[in-house]
C-alpha cells in the first residue's frame, strides 16, 4: 500500500513559488502504461503527489514523467471509444462554428491534442480549413485515416510559429482534455498569442477543480494531468499573456469538466458567468488550503471504504470484475493496493489494452466479450464518468443481479 510522504516540494510551474505536495498517492506508474507480460520487470515509477500554489491558485502534480513517456505512437486512448463524447464533440465543434466562426471568411481552426479526429473531422466534414496537432502518431494516423488533417508533434511556441508561417494566423485554437496536460504552458499560451488573429479565440475544456474537490474525485490525479483548473487560477495565468477569460462553459463530461473561452484582454465583452463562478469558487473554498486537508481526508476514506467492500466480497467468494481500464482506475488501483485477487480482469473496448496488464498492479485486461460471456456478481465501475452511457447499454448485467461498485462521489453498490 502507498506510503504518505509529505515532503516532495518544488516549485509552481505557472509563478515560480514554492509548493509542497499536501499529500501523496505514492508509486505510481504511467496510466496508460498497459504491459505485456515480459514488460513488467522495466516498469517505470514516479512519486504522485498533488499541490496547491497558494500564491496563484494553480493545483498540480509535483513530479511528472517527461511528456515522451506518456506521448507516443502507441499511446493506448482513442477518444472516439465513447459514443456520448463523440455526441459531445459534435455539440462542440458545432457550437464553435455557429458562433465564433459564424461571420468569419475562410475560417481556421487548430487544435492540440485532437487525438483520433472525434471533433476535428466536423470540421473537416464541412470543408472548414483545420489542422489537428496530436504528438501520439496512431492515434493521429488514425484521424488522417478519416480525413483530419493532423501534424504529429507536441503544440508550443515554436509550433505555432511554423503553423503560422505555413497556413496563417488561426481563428479558433481549440484543445479538450489537453490543455492539463502540458507543464510548459506558458509556452503553449504564448504560442495562442503568437497563432491566434487580433479576435481570434483559445477555446478549451478540463476536469474541473471544483467538481474533484466537491466529490472526491481523486483519480482524475494521474500522470498525464499536470495541472486541475479552476476559473480563478486561468485567470491569474491568462493574464500574464495579455489574455482574458470572457466565458466559461460548464460540461458535464469526465465527472464535471469546465470550458474556458479565452481571447486578446479587452477584445470582447466578459461574460457574467465568468464572475459568478469566481464567486462560486471562493464561497466553495478553492482558494483555500484548508480545502485541501478536507480532501486528503475524504481520499483517505474513500480509500478505505473501498478496499473494505472489495476484501468483504472476497471474503464471500464473489466474483468481481473491473469496467473499463481507464487512465484514473490507475491511481485507484495503485493507490488502493487493488490487485488481481481482489478484481479479476478488466473489461475494455480498446483493442490496444486487451490482452495487457493494467499498470502497477497487473491486472489482466480483456475484450467486452470477456464480460458479457460470464457476468460477474459486481463490476466495479473504472470508468464512473460515462456510467450513464454504460450503465444504459449493460442492462443485460443489472437484469441478470450484477451490481455495480462505484466510488465517486461515494463508495456505494448500486443496482
Ligand atoms: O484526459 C484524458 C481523457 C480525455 O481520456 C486522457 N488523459 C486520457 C483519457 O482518460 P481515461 O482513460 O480515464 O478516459 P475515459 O474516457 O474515462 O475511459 C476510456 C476507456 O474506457 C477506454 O479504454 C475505453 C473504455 N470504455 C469501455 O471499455 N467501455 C469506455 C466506454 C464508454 C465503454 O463503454
Ligand atoms: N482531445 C481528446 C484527447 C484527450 S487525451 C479528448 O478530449 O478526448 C490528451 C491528448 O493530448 C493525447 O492524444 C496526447 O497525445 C495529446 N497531447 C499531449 N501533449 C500535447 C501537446 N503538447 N500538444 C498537443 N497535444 C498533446
Ligand atoms: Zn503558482
């Protein structure tokens, strides 16, 4: 099990202040490291341990593996996996050329990390002028392969620079779940200065601070998420660009996401939302380190309770079974000690994971038919944040008297 060590501390990636870790989930792997047997001796570890910059408001990890780790040509999350996300990205890309777009001439738009094309390609399916930035090259072939004009490499400064020279200044610089990903991201807003027209705009999503907070969602801490926002920590970074935050848009994807719309300070009118959920920020505590203390506590608890149920239904020789071997069932894994005496495989879709070991822990990973040949007395829901979507296509399994474990915000069993 997972030793708490306080004492990793550094410095604030955004304003150079000193932090320290506020707890720690101890020795993590790569998330999305699924491994072949022969694998598992090399495995790499870091120390996962989150922190809160006093100073800026900007929550990080401590210590992240260097981008190339994690980045790669066979990076293991395809986005498209999700039926309801790519509803979600439709809605996006829609909204983005309805409004934003809506007047412009031969609009362009950029975006990083757009992974398998799941919302680049409505744009490319409207004859709209785009280009994907995506450093994980299968998941960037596979876009191509459906028409997304897509570059393989990590989006900064300098690239902006060359897609600026190369197709012209961009109108929409947009990024979902990637933005969090960067630690050099000042680099990555100065290059939004440097690719973006005088009213151009920096569209872009994350997990929200507040809803990790509000529920514990603690496994959205892993390695490829450097940084948690918050309105109030986007602001204080997007000032030091010339930038401003003029909407905020909240998602209910990945448990609670929040989009930020971003442009030149002073080119557009803000929005009362942005106010309103600074105020909500600060009446929830978020600027707060208290706030944190209160959230180690509740990861404490709800470390316990699970491996409690789990070790109780070992006990009664039921049968369990993970759903979905996602990025954040990682850290729960790891950070639970959850090994495969207690789960005995993972069910996922993705191709590339099946026939793998979960990071850490080395759980099997196996195809969906694996799971809807033999349904298990319980699947533990890894992937809580698409439940609706999976609980509506599994009512074979709750028909049948499966449960299901899920443990955000609470460990309970439902069904
Ligand atoms: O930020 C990130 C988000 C957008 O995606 C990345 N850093 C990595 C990734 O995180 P994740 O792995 O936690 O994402 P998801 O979308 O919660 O989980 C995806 C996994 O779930 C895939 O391996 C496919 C699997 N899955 C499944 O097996 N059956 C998903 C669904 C909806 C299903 O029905
Ligand atoms: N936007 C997609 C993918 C999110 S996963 C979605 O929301 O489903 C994060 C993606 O960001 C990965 O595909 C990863 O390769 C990419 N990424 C990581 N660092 C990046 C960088 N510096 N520039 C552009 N993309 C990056
Ligand atoms: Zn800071």
């Amino acid at each position: 099990m997972a030793e708490l060590n306080h004492s990793a501390s550094c410095r604030c990636r955004v304003c150079g202040a000193p932090i320290e870790a506020f707890m720690s989930f101890g020795r993590m792997p790569i998330a999305n490291g699924f491994l072949a047997a022969s694998e598992i001796p090399s495995e790499y570890f870091f120390e996962l341990a989150p922190a809160f910059c006093g100073h800026c408001g900007m929550f990080q990890i401590v210590e992240q593996p260097r981008p190339e780790k994690m980045f790669h040509a066979e990076y293991a999350f395809y986005s498209s996996t999700s039926r309801y996300m790519q509803l979600h990205f439709e809605k996006f890309a829609l909204g983005v050329l309805e409004g934003v777009l809506k007047d412009r001439r031969d609009p362009f738009v950029v975006e990083l990390g757009s992974n398998d094309g799941i919302m680049l390609r409505h744009f490319a399916a409207g004859g709209i002028r785009h280009l994907g930035v995506e450093p994980s090259a299968n998941v960037a072939a596979a876009a191509r392969a459906r028409g997304v004009r897509t570059v393989s490499r990590f989006f900064d400064e300098t690239a902006a620079r060359e897609i600026r020279a190369e197709d012209g200044p961009a109108d929409a610089l947009l990024g979902a779940n990637v933005m969090c990903h960067i630690p050099y991201i000042h680099s990555v807003f100065a290059g939004a200065n440097t690719l973006l027209t005088p009213r151009g705009v920096l569209i872009f999503e994350d997990p929200y601070l507040g809803d990790i907070v509000e529920k514990t969602a603690y496994d959205q801490i892993y390695d490829e998420h450097a940084f948690y926002f918050s309105c109030a920590s986007i602001s204080a970074l997007a000032l030091r660009h010339e930038l401003e935050v003029i909407d905020v848009l909240p998602q209910p994807v990945h448990g609670g996401s929040m989009r930020y719309v971003l442009a030149r300070a002073g080119a557009y009118p803000v929005a009362e939302a942005v106010q309103r959920l600074r105020a909500s920020e600060e009446a929830l505590g978020l600027e707060r380190p208290e706030t944190y203390d209160r959230l180690r506590a509740n990861v404490a608890r709800s470390r316990e309770e699970l491996r409690a149920l789990l070790l109780d239904l070992k006990r009664q020789g039921r049968r369990v079974v993970g759903y979905a071997a996602t990025s954040k069932s990682t850290t729960v894994t790891n950070y639970c000690g959850i090994t495969p005496d207690l789960v005995e495989f993972i069910s996922d879709t993705t191709p590339l994971k099946q026939g793998k070991f979960s990071p850490g822990t080395h759980i099997p990973v196996r195809p969906h038919e694996d799971f809807a040949a033999r349904y298990p007395d319980y699947a533990l829901l890894f992937g809580w944040n698409h439940g609706e979507e999976i609980m509506a296509k599994e009512r074979a399994f709750t028909g049948a008297g499966g449960k299901w474990i899920v443990y955000v915000p609470k460990v309970q069993v439902l069904g």
